[in-house]
C-alpha cells in the first residue's frame, strides 16, 4: 500500500479503535477457544468500512457460490488491548466491555453475538489464573486498583516475578499496578449461508481509540520510523502537524488500528473495498497507508479497491490540531 500524498497531509480526523476492529473471518470452536479457519465456499461480495472517533460501521455482502447450504461460525475480533499504559487507549477503560454495544445485523435484522476474551501474556493463556485470583482481564491501573488491593503481599509478588504484574507503592502509601498481559477480544456467532444466496452482515460499536495526550516537536524531530512504517508518515504529513504546533503546545494523538487481513480468509479477493475515514475537526492531521486515497467531504476521505486482498491491517494516526494542552 502506498504512502497517502500531500492531500492526506491535510486530513484530519479524530478517529476510531480497539486500538477499532476487524474483518469478518471463518472461524471454529477448538480446545482453547476460537480458531480462525479459511473458507472455499463463500466469497466477499463487498466491505464498506466507516471510521470514526466515535463510530466504526461496516458493511459485507457474502455468497454462498456452491450448490449446498454452509453453517459456520463466524468471528469478528477486536484489536488487542495491550500492556501500554502510556498510551494504548485514550482514557480509562474501567470496564473491559467499554466496547460495547457491539451491534450486528444480518440482512437488516438484529442479531446476538457471544464474546470471546483472553488474557494471553508471551502466547500463554493467562485467563484462568487471573480469574481465579479474581482480577479482572482489563490490564489498565484502574480496573486493576482494587482487586489487587484484595491480594495478599505473597500474590502480589508472585504475580510480579511471573512477568504478569507491574506493581509498586508510591511515597504516598497508595500502590498502582499495571497488567502486563494483552486482551483479546472476539464476538461469534453460528451464520447458515444458503446455496447460491447472498447475505449482508453488518456491525456498528463504539471504538477504543488509543492514543497519548503527550506529543513530539514536529517541528524539529525527525520522523521515528514506526510513524513511517505503521502509518506512512511522510515529510508532507509533519510538514503539515508542523504548521499548526505552536510554541511550548502539546497536539494530542489518536491510533486507531482495524484487522483488515483476516478479510483474505474467504474465497477469493475482496470484490469490491470501500473504506471511508471520517475526521471529526477540520484542524486535525490523519495519515495512514493507502492508494488512490480522495477527498469527498470536508472531513471525510475515500479509499476503493476492486479485488482486494488485504496483507496489512489498517494503522491510522490522528494528531489534533484544535486541542492544545500547556
């Protein structure tokens, strides 16, 4: 995917999450929960994809392409919430399900998902022990305050020597820790594709951006490398963050990441991509990899591709440009 040019320096957008979301994928029930699987029966008509801040819809048209009824089960994960406590969401996320409402509809009528979360620390899953100690999967210092405060010294360190803890006690007596493990987070559910039919499926949340209120000095620092790899930010791009940094001002930023890679788990390539990035102030700079990227609204940008098939997910960077912090 190429680099977006001078014009994506100018976007701006306020935008998704966990860390948005991801591909619809095939995926089945094994030993240690659910395992993601391809499929040669069902292709992807289309993905229309709506990003926002404040809102993430997608939209999939599917056919069933062979002559007898398939029942599967079909998965949407969620992205990671990792063990970054400087910055991988913005704001406390108290509840791990801030997420939710997670919405889906199967030709136009509401559906129930089930969920799916693990704790994994190092590819081990974790989720049982930190369940029977009675913490919570949430890693983040706020969920973690008050279960950790109930363990015993012992537990505590045991925890922390294990690589699963952060934890330490401040001047003031008040002890904060932090979970080192990441959350995954899966919604399923069981779908029957009828022979030779078509079937939409569609899902709306509420994303859980990541992000940091710090900044860098755009106007001297060069561009680290993860910034050029993750979201193609260019010298148009800090250029354009740059010229709005005043002196001794800080440009809050958003990450927004969405699982794009498990849409290569159907038949075939994406027939038809459409992905919409919505920012939500006109001062705001977004950048992130794309090809033949336009502009069709004040604070909207387009993206569409015909026979798609997606190698990376999609890594969005938000720097705004209307709230200043001293």
């Amino acid at each position: 995917m190429n680099r977006l040019a001078a014009a994506v320096a100018l976007i701006t957008t306020l935008l998704l999450a966990p860390p948005a979301a991801a591909n619809d994928t095939v995926a089945s029930l094994k030993a240690g929960g659910l395992v993601f699987e391809r499929t040669d029966g069902i292709t992807m008509l289309s993905e229309d994809l709506f990003l926002s801040m404040n809102e993430v819809r997608v939209t999939y048209r599917f056919l069933n392409h062979t002559d007898e009824g398939i029942e599967t089960i079909v998965a949407f994960p969620m992205p990671d919430i990792e063990p970054d406590w400087m910055g991988s969401i913005r704001g406390p996320i108290p509840d791990p399900m801030r997420a939710l409402p997670f919405i889906t509809r199967i030709d136009g009528y509401s559906v129930d998902t089930q969920v799916e979360q693990k704790a994994m620390l190092n590819g081990v899953d974790v989720t049982r022990r930190l369940q029977r100690l009675g913490l919570p999967l949430n890693p983040y210092w706020d969920a973690l305050e008050g279960p950790v405060a109930d363990l015993s010294e012992a537990q505590i360190a045991k925890l922390v020597a294990d690589g699963l803890l952060d934890s330490n006690i401040h001047n003031d007596g008040v002890r904060t820790s932090i979970g080192l493990w990441t959350l995954k987070t899966t919604h399923y559910w069981t779908q029957y594709f009828a022979p030779g039919a078509e079937i939409e499926i569609q899902h709306l949340y509420i994303p859980v951006p990541g992000g940091t209120s710090a900044t860098r000095d755009w106007r001297n620092e060069e561009i680290p490398d993860h910034y050029r790899d993750e979201y193609c930010v260019d010298e148009a791009v800090r250029s354009a963050i740059a010229d709005k940094q005043a002196d001794e001002t800080q440009m809050p930023e958003t990450w927004l990441d969405y699982t794009l890679v498990t849409g290569a788990n159907w038949s075939g390539p994406i027939r038809d991509f459409r992905l919409v990035v919505d920012k939500g102030s006109t001062n705001n700079v977004v950048s992130f990899c794309g090809q033949g990227v336009r502009r069709i609204g004040p604070t909207q940008f387009e993206v569409r591709y015909t026979n798609y098939t997606p190698t990376r997910d999609l890594n969005v960077l938000i720097v705004e440009g209307d709230r200043y912090t001293d």
